[in-house]
C-alpha cells in the first residue's frame, strides 16, 4: 500500500543513455543537503514514522497507480519515496525469500553495491575519530603482503584510492572480487585511471575493522545504528562482505545523508567537509564518482566494465544533483537535495542486463509525471 492508506508490514547503477548535451563546469550542481529543521526524522525505536500525502505536495495522485504497476512488473520488492523525511509513498511486493510470507516493512533484503555508500561513510567516521586517514597506505591496516605486488607498490595505493576506484589495480583477473593476494595484482600506477574493481573495495571492510578495533557490524552499529534506528546487518558473500537490511532502515540511511549527518538535534557524522567530499567529483577519471557514491549532473561519465568515457550526466532523465548508492540487481538509495527526496528500491534484477539502465531511465520518466514535473 502507499503511504495514503494502510502501510503494509512495520542499480545495477544508477546511470543511463548518453546525454547529447555538454555540460561547462560551472553549470555542474553541487548537492546541498537539506536544513536540519525542515526535515522529519523517525524515532530510532519502533515502527512509527509519518507520511505525507499526495495532496499536500500537489504531486498527481493519478499517475501513482502507473507507476506502482511498472515497478510490480520489474521485480520489485520494496519502493520508498521520503519528502522532507517522511513517508510519501512505500509499497512492498511478493513473499520473503524463504516463502514464510508477504515482503513488507519488516523484510530483509541485501543492498549489494549500494551498500558501497554504508562503507564510505564509515571511513568517513573512522578518519574523523583518528583511526586512519584517507592518504594512508592500505599496508599500514591490512599489513604487507596483502597483494601480490612490491612492497613499493603495494605502499603507493592509499585508502583514497580504493575509495575512489583509482587502485591500478589488475582488473583484468578472472575474477573481479578475488581478494586474494594472487588476484591483486599490479596493472597501472595508483591514481592514473578510474575502473570499478570490486575487491580493493572489499578490502575496505578489513581496513575499518583493523583501525577501529572492532567487527564491521559492532562499529556500523555503534556509530550509525543506534543513532539512527538502523539494525541491519553485514553477512558474508563469497569473498565481499554485503548489508542486508529493510527497506525503512535503507530509507534512514538515505535521509542521514540527505540532512548532512544530522539525526534530529544529534550530529552523527560530524566531518561535514567529508560528506560533501563524498557525494561530489572525487577525481578526474570519471567525474560522476565520489567516494563510492554515483553522481547526476557532471560533464561525462564511465560505467561498471568498460573503459569508455561518455559524455553527458549519467542519468539524463533524473535530477542534476542526484547522488545515489547502486547495487546489483537495481537496488538504489537516491538523494535528490533539491526536492527533499529521498528514494530506494530493492528488488530482483529488472531485466537480463548486466547494468540496468533502461529501468532506471524508465523510473524517473515514470516518477516525472507524479511528481507534476
């Protein structure tokens, strides 16, 4: 159900056909997080969150039921859209994984990729608590020998480079995700070019856990969860390390962000130049990437597997100044400052496509007309 009647229970990235137009610099948007006061936030116990209605933001009521459909159609477990912090819409399909009963407020689901912006923000935290710094070697955490390379080159990649998928390291491998010393090997100079390589990521959760002194899911939770409500959990998959959560607790995340590491008067993230180093360019390889965060609204972009430069903002139907965590299979949560949005989706794959675009193009075609835009 929406958020108007009963509330059922308690991408892969964001990023689409290439933009005809160019973009100067001084046109590209820098997200500006909302002001604290104007927002909403749920209480970290319990299920109580409120909504608001269509009515009130003279969104078009009309074009609701359409939406809600094309996302039945494409596999689509959870869907949540926040103004301002509270619930606009939140519609759940199909039954939990293991057939027990209907998905809905209470599921889990995993985040995949998208949890790539959940790590992000720990670093940011760690660094700001004195753990580790973004320069410093991945080898000063993790201990040499934790790649096949050098000591001097194993030495040149910092935490930032892995942050920002500027490793150069061999991308080439069997197997992306390998995280074995045998599978990280040298191909480029640290820094020289932008590849969406997915273990040097994956080693972040073991950078996290060695400077903090604590397991991922102790330190997630006691820096982020109990502030905020969020009670999700990392599980092992294969050699990454992946969140799982409901779809409200994904939602939390995303309105966090969206108020500048604000949860009601408390300040939870307190480096706020960090997250607006994270959800802006990082580097000059792919300008639509910050610190595992994927960016609307910049001049040219590269996508997960190949090597190409495309010009134009990555996702031309979607606001400029959308940022977004992206997993596989379509699993968004997407931060648009300038409409007080907030919006995630979880789900099956949309269709046979490796990256999903043509679905999340055709979300936001879809999301225009109710939004009255």
């Amino acid at each position: 159900m929406t958020a108007q009647g009963k509330i059922s229970g308690p991408g892969i990235f964001l990023l689409l056909l290439l933009c005809c137009c160019e973009m100067s610099p001084d046109d590209v948007p820098v997200p500006v997080p909302s002001p604290v006061d104007s927002l909403y936030f749920p209480p970290v116990e319990g299920n109580t969150w409120e909504t608001k209605s269509l009515d009130e933001l003279e969104w078009q009521a009309s074009d609701l039921s359409e939406l809600l459909d094309f996302l039945e159609s494409q596999g689509t477990r959870a869907f949540i859209i926040l103004h301002g912090g509270k619930v606009v819409v939140e519609e759940y399909w199909g039954r939990e994984i293991d057939g027990s009963g209907d998905f809905d407020q209470d599921s889990y689901w995993y985040w995949a990729s998208a949890g790539k912006t959940l790590t992000s923000t720990l670093i940011g935290i760690a660094q700001n608590e004195g753990h580790l710094l973004l320069s410093d070697p991945t080898s000063v955490h993790l201990g040499s020998g934790w790649s096949s390379m050098s000591s001097d080159l194993e030495n040149d990649i910092s935490i930032f480079h892995q942050l920002t998928m500027t490793t150069g390291l061999d991308y080439t491998v069997n197997d992306n995700h390998c995280t074995d010393p045998d599978c990280l090997r040298y191909l480029n100079e640290a820094g020289s070019e932008w590849y969406y390589h997915n273990a040097p990521y994956t080693l972040l959760t073991e950078v996290i856990s060695s400077a903090a002194g604590a397991s991922l899911d102790a330190y997630t939770e006691e820096k982020i969860g109990r502030h905020t409500g969020i009670k999700g959990r990392w599980i092992r998959s294969g050699y990454n390390k992946v969140y799982w959560s409901t779809a409200r607790d994904m939602a939390r995340f995303g309105l966090l962000i969206s108020s500048n590491g604000m949860w009601g008067e408390e300040r939870v993230i307190s480096d706020t130049n960090y997250i607006r180093d994270m959800i802006t360019p990082s580097q000059d390889h792919n300008p639509s990437y910050g610190y595992l965060w994927w960016l609307n609204g910049q001049s040219s972009y590269k996508l997960p597997g190949v090597n190409t430069d495309f010009p134009g903002q990555l996702s031309p139907h979607a606001p400029p100044d959308a940022v977004a965590g992206l997993g596989k299979n379509g699993q968004i949560v997407q931060i648009i400052p300038s409409l007080d949005l907030v919006l995630v989706r979880m789900g099956e794959a949309p269709d046979d496509s490796t990256v999903p675009t043509d679905f999340h193009d055709e979300l936001w075609e879809r999301l225009h007309p109710l939004l009255g835009r």
